[in-house]
C-alpha cells in the first residue's frame, strides 16, 4: 500500500500532465447542431406525447434549460482536458439537485438529491457543473457579477479545502460525516446571516410536512370508501383511464404483482418484512422534472393498516447515464440497480425503501426502475427566492457536500494533491463557469430557434 504523501506526490506531478489551468478552458461555440443532436438522440427512446412538455419546461429560461441537458455538458467536458481521479459521480450536480430530507433517525440532512446520471468518472465532471449552476443560477436571478464570482470562487475553495481535510480523516471518520441542518443553523457557519437561518428553518419545517399522508391529501381522492389517484392529465393519468392501446405502452398493466415482488428483492432483508406489510390499490403516471420528461414514471398508492396508514411510492425509469459513452459502465446488472447503489455510495443516510427492478415486456424488450418514496421529509431552498447571502451560503454547502461524495468513493488523497494548497483552482473554476454559462446561453437559444420551429 503506497503511503499517503507518496500518493499526493504523485498527484501533484500529474499536474503536467493536466494542469490545473486547462480544467478551466472553454471557448463559446455558436449555433452548435450538435446541441439538437443529443437532444433528439435522447428523446428518441421517450414517450413521443410527453416531448412538448419537456421541451416547454426547458424553455422557460437558460436555467431550466441547463437542468434539463446533463447530456450536452457531458459531451463538452468529455472533450476538455480532464483528470483521471476516479468518483462515484452524480453526473448532474447542479445547485437544485442538492436538498435536505430526513434520515431514518429523522433528523433533517443536507445532501445530493439526483441520481439518474450517476456513474463512476473523473471528479472535475462533478465540480465543473455544480459551478458552473451556480454561475448560471446567479444569472438567473440577476445577482451583480461580483456577487456570483465570489460564490463560485468559495465554493471551489470549499471544494479544494474540505477534500484536504477529509484526507486528513481516517476511513470510518470520513465515512460517518454528514450534513446534519439543525447542528448547522445553531451553530452558525458558512456566511449564512442571522435573517437568512429563518429561511432555511421554514425549509426545514415545510419538508418535515412530506409525507405519504400528505401526498394523498394532495394526490388522491376517496370514491365509495377506497381511494384514488386523481386525474390531471397529460401530467398524471391513472391506469384505469388509459386507452388499451396506451396501456401498452406502460409496463405494469401486465403485471404489477410481478413488478412488486422484482423489486421487494432487491431491499435489504429486514425491509421486505416492512414493505410486505403494505398493499398496492392504485397506480398512476406522472410526469416529473425536466430532464426526465419522457421516461415513464409512476406513483403508486399503497395501504398498511387501513386508509389512515397510506404510502405513496415513485417508480422512476431509468436509462443509461449521459457519462457511460465517455467513461464506460459500472459493474452494475442494470440502470436501475446503477441509480440505487449509486445512492447509497454517495449520500450519508437514504430511504430506507429505495430499490429497483428490471422488468421484461411481452416483446422480450426490458424497462429499468429505481422505486423510493414520493415524499419522505424532503424538501428544497426556492431557488427563485434566495438572497445574494443565502445563495452565496447554499453554494459553499453544495461543495463541501460533493467533496464528501467525493472523498467517501474515489481517492481523496490524490485529488487533494492534486488540487494543492494555492488558489489555482478557484480562479480557473471561476473562468471556467463563467465561459460556460456563456455557452448555456448560446445553447439555449439554438434550442429556442428548434423549439419554436
């Protein structure tokens, strides 16, 4: 085993290889097809009704449109100058997909909340695109350029400092770290002001209120004594008001019971024992994020003791990670089962129900699922609402998050090494978002012209 100053060493020397300055290299490209390419060549497995809803949410502003097209930064940070310091990536760390739920101690944790694109790759796939959100998420809310440069230089100043402490950390100690909200708002910390911990604490609260009863109070309805998913077509349709023939296109008509014991399987033992306690009455469709606009995703009612005991679950097609074409595939048996271990690699306490299935249709074709609780404590800051403190705040938490993930599943010595004592990252990173959000923007008006067309 090589010692851990040997190991940063060499990390260090790997900076001539690729120097720290390149990681910042992005040029504006204009009315690049290439953008419609992966765009269409993503869609071309989605359901084909649900493409304008997709494309209406992506067109709402540069942001929701950088939320939706994961895909398009993959194929651009592919081609830059990268590292080959190995994480478990999210593969879509965007300032919105880090949030607070609860633990099953219940207590309220800040951590990433988005695995669809998980996948093992370098980590500056990571780290370029949570700044580079920020960078763009400051845009969107008109904060002064000196406010939005400060937030992405912290951040990968958090990034860079708390990889260095976590090398400094034993295995179990890194492991066993967390975000905890309630240790944080009392004792104060990353420039939140006093007036800004009210926010954050009526975040806490407002999650705290996601539960199951909850989404059945918002989601169904009781018709002679049993309940109901509401319709709200096209963005929740129940099964039992789809076509025959559009039931085709969705999997569990032929078989939920099926589904249900695929997916119970792949639960550690001891939960099976909780989820057999729970029967399934109704399932529905429902359209969910941006991104994943097209896949088809469910939510499915069950009922424990009685109607008072209800559990709504999210059954989430998965495909395959915009990163496994540059950086190939985990050992993983299915893009379900990829999310999920992905999740438990990562984050510091998950839902206790996330599982997955893969399902065969009657023409031999298979659908990847990852399942987790619709609501389970989770919740998130407006982003639409934030202050320039708290914004500044939420980016220095989202960096020491994802340096957390980082160091839990690569080498955190070797990326602490690399990244060195000295500034040098954080002036290229803030380089780097800047040029990038410049390019989201040149993007996102290639895709006006295509959407409008």
């Amino acid at each position: 085993m090589k010692e851990i100053e040997e190991i940063k060493e060499e990390a260090k020397a790997y900076r001539k290889v690729v120097s720290r300055k390149s990681l910042g290299q992005w040029e504006v490209k204009k009315d690049r097809s290439v953008v419609i390419e992966l765009l269409a060549g993503q869609e071309a497995t989605r359901l084909k009704a649900l493409i304008p809803v997709r494309h209406e949410r992506m067109a709402a502003s540069p942001f929701a449109f950088f939320r939706g097209t994961a895909i398009i930064q993959a194929h651009d940070i592919a081609s830059d100058p990268g590292t080959k310091f190995m994480v478990q990536a999210c593969g879509d760390a965007h300032i919105s997909n880090f949030g607070i739920f609860a633990s099953p101690e219940r207590r309220i944790l800040f951590d990433i909340n988005d695995f669809d694109e998980t996948n093992p790759a370098p980590f500056d796939v990571d780290i370029k695109r949570l700044l580079s959100s920020i960078e763009i998420c400051g845009r969107e809310r008109s904060f002064s350029k000196e406010c939005r440069e400060k937030a992405v230089f912290d951040a990968a100043a958090m990034y860079r400092t708390s990889m260095r402490s976590f090398s400094e950390m034993g295995n179990m100690e890194v492991w066993y770290k967390h975000f905890d909200m309630e240790r944080f708002l009392e004792q104060g910390s990353y420039h939140i002001k006093p007036e800004n911990v009210q926010v954050m604490r009526a975040a806490i609260d407002k999650a705290l209120t996601h539960d199951s009863n909850r989404a059945v109070r918002k989601l169904t309805e009781t018709v002679d004594g049993k309940l109901r998913i509401k319709s709200d077509p096209p963005l929740i349709v129940p099964i039992r008001d789809m076509p025959g023939k559009e039931k085709e296109l969705f999997d569990f008509h032929y078989n939920l019971a099926k589904a249900f014991e695929l997916y119970k399987e792949s639960l550690p033992f001891e939960r099976r024992g909780l989820i057999e306690q729970y029967e399934p009455v109704e399932l529905a469709h429902k359209v969910v994020g941006v991104g994943s606009v097209g896949l088809k995703a469910w939510i499915l009612v069950l009922i424990g003791r009685d109607n008072g005991d209800p559990l709504v679950l999210q059954i989430k097609q998965t495909e395959k990670s915009v990163l496994e074409q540059y950086y190939g595939q985990g050992t993983y048996m299915g893009c379900g089962q990829r999310v999920v271990q992905g999740q438990r690699l990562i984050q510091t306490a998950g839902d206790i129900l996330l599982g997955w299935m893969n399902l065969e249709l009657p023409d031999g074709r298979r659908n990847d699922y990852y399942i987790r609780q619709l609501y389970d404590a989770k919740g998130s800051f407006d982003l639409e609402k934030i202050t320039e403190s708290t914004y500044h705040g939420l980016s220095l938490m989202c960096a020491w998050t994802l340096a957390h993930a980082h160091a839990k599943t690569g080498n955190r010595h070797a990326i602490s090494g690399y990244l060195g004592k000295s500034d040098v990252f954080e002036n290229t990173m803030v380089k780097y978002a800047k040029a990038y959000a410049d390019q989201n923007e040149a993007d996102y008006e290639t895709f006006l012209k295509y959407f409008k067309e």
